[in-house]
C-alpha cells in the first residue's frame, strides 16, 4: 500500500493540473468504469457499476429529438447489460433499473423490448465482416418527414446519423431580419 501511495503522490507532483486519484479495493471489491469487480474464492464476480450520483435521466421521450437520439441511451444500457458476465440475478436487477428509467422518461414499453430483442440478437450474432464498411452522412431533423427521406437508404451501406436544431441557441438566436428587429425591441 505504501508503494501504491508513493507512486500516486510522485505523479501529482508531475504536472499541477492532472491528478490521480486511486481507487482502491475494499470488502474485495473494486469499482472499475463501469463496472464492479468483486472477488469471490477462485472467481471474479462482474456487476453494474452506478455512483451514488447517478440520475436515471436520458432524453424525454416527449421532446423533440429524433428517436434514435432518445433509444441511444437504452441500447448501450441493453447491450452493457447482455454484454458483461452477469449472473441471472444481476441481469434481472439490471433490466429492472432499466424499465424504472423508462419510465421515468416516457419512454414506451414496446419500443424498449423491442430495442431488447434487437440488441440480443446483435450481441448473440457478432459476426462483423472487414468488408462491412459504412458511410456515414447527417441530415439535420426539422420533423418526422426527414424520417421518410432517409428511409430511402435503409438497406445501403449508408448509416444516418441526425442533428437536431433545438437546441437553446438555436432557439433564441434571430435568424431573419424580421426576427432580428423583434428581437431588438424586447
């Protein structure tokens, strides 16, 4: 421990602005990213790693962000979820904290279990081909009618990301020179 303390003050020392801060195993356990490792006999136990900070606050599903942006949050709790070594117990703890996510932020119940399925099917058949590069292009999301165009390049090797133009700059910046002048006189 006391090597561990050295090393940890020599490199503060290095540079003012980046600090080390260790974390260090307690009751054999460990808190690692995201992660939990816990020792137990022979064998390390993994579980889901939340700061006692964590909020349970994604995207409203009622807002006005494209759906892909609102499930984003969703599928990397599914995948992390099917992904890590869990036990069964953990695994449905897991899907518990997820469901009470979702409904904290309106998300709709059939749209996550089918996120679920999806999401197992990828992780239970990664097969991922070197020749299976994608193309990426943005389309800014004005309404659902941008969903229609880009739906013309559902089965290409093109992948659509969207941005969205709600954001508070967006929103309070005058954008015409009628808007502009309305703007000056309030």
């Amino acid at each position: 421990m006391f090597v561990l303390h050295t090393m940890n003050t020599y490199i503060n020392k290095m540079h003012n602005n980046i600090k080390l801060n260790p974390t260090y195993e307690e009751h054999n356990s460990i808190a690692f990213l995201d992660q939990t490792i816990t020792r137990r006999h022979a064998k390390l136990e993994v579980d889901i790693h939340r700061k006692p900070t964590t909020t349970d606050t994604t995207i409203n599903f009622l807002s006005k962000h494209p759906i892909e942006q609102t499930m984003r949050a969703f599928r990397l709790h599914i995948t992390r979820m099917h992904s890590l070594p869990l036990n069964l117990d953990k695994k449905q703890t897991e899907w518990e904290i997820i469901q009470s996510i979702v409904k904290n932020n309106n998300f709709l119940q059939h749209l996550l279990l089918k996120l679920k399925r999806q999401t197992l099917h990828k992780v239970n058949n990664k097969k991922t081909s070197k020749n299976d590069k994608r193309i990426w292009t943005t389309f800014t999301f004005h309404s659902p009618k941008i969903r229609k165009m880009t739906n013309l390049f559902k089965n290409t090797n093109i992948g659509i990301a969207f941005k969205t133009t709600t954001t508070l700059h967006h929103i309070i910046k005058p954008t015409t020179p009628t808007r502009l002048q309305e703007h000056k006189k309030s």
